[in-house]
C-alpha cells in the first residue's frame, strides 16, 4: 500500500480518535475495560504509530524525527479537548501511554521494513 493510501487511513482514524475523546463521560458505558485505560491508550496510539510512519514517503530512522513528535503533540491535543468534555478530563499518565504506542508502532514498521 503507497503512502497517499496510508495518509487517508491515518486522517480517517485520527477523526475516529477525537470522535471517541469527544463522548461525554457520562455516556461511555463502566466495563472492566476500562480498568485497562492504559493499556486501550497504548493500543490505540500503536496503531496510530503504525499508521503515521507508513503515511511517510520514506520510511527510515530518520522519520522518527517527524513521526514521534507528531504522536505526542496529537496525543497532548487529545488529553486537552478532553478537558473541556462534561466528565472527561486530562491526564499526564495518558500522554505517556500514547507516547510508549506512538513510539512502540513506528520502531516496528522501522523493524518490518529492514527485516523485508
């Protein structure tokens, strides 16, 4: 798959990301997922790793320059419109997690890439 195909992916789930940061809290439903809160923000920002380094025209080592901080800063919007949802708010401890997939997701596309 080429690159442009990868930058509609990527908007597409980005839309979907803010989509499900924008519900209200008292709308999402108490499950034991959400006792994984962590673990469903690494998840999601893996992906979005995934889908930010293949959206490069070239993808090396050197794009990690671009891709990282790219996933932190959309991680770092994310958490702050959270804190204008009616029973959503920001934490530190999210951006982290978004930071460990973001980072997680690009350095295996680099290691998919040189394994090929």
């Amino acid at each position: 798959m080429n690159h442009n195909k990868f930058r509609v992916l990527l908007l597409i789930y980005m839309v979907f990301i803010l989509s499900l940061s924008s519900l209200p809290g008292e709308s999402i439903p108490k499950s034991w997922l959400l006792s994984f809160d962590k673990l469903i923000h690494l998840i999601e920002y893996f992906i979005l790793g995934i889908l930010l380094m293949n959206s490069m025209k070239s993808i090396s080592t050197k794009m990690l320059i671009v891709v990282i901080p790219a996933g932190i800063f959309f991680g770092m919007m994310d958490e702050y419109l959270q804190s204008f949802i009616s029973g959503r708010f920001s934490s530190g401890w999210d951006v982290l997690a978004d930071t460990i997939g973001v980072i997680i997701g690009s350095l295996l596309v680099i290691g998919n890439r040189k394994n090929d």
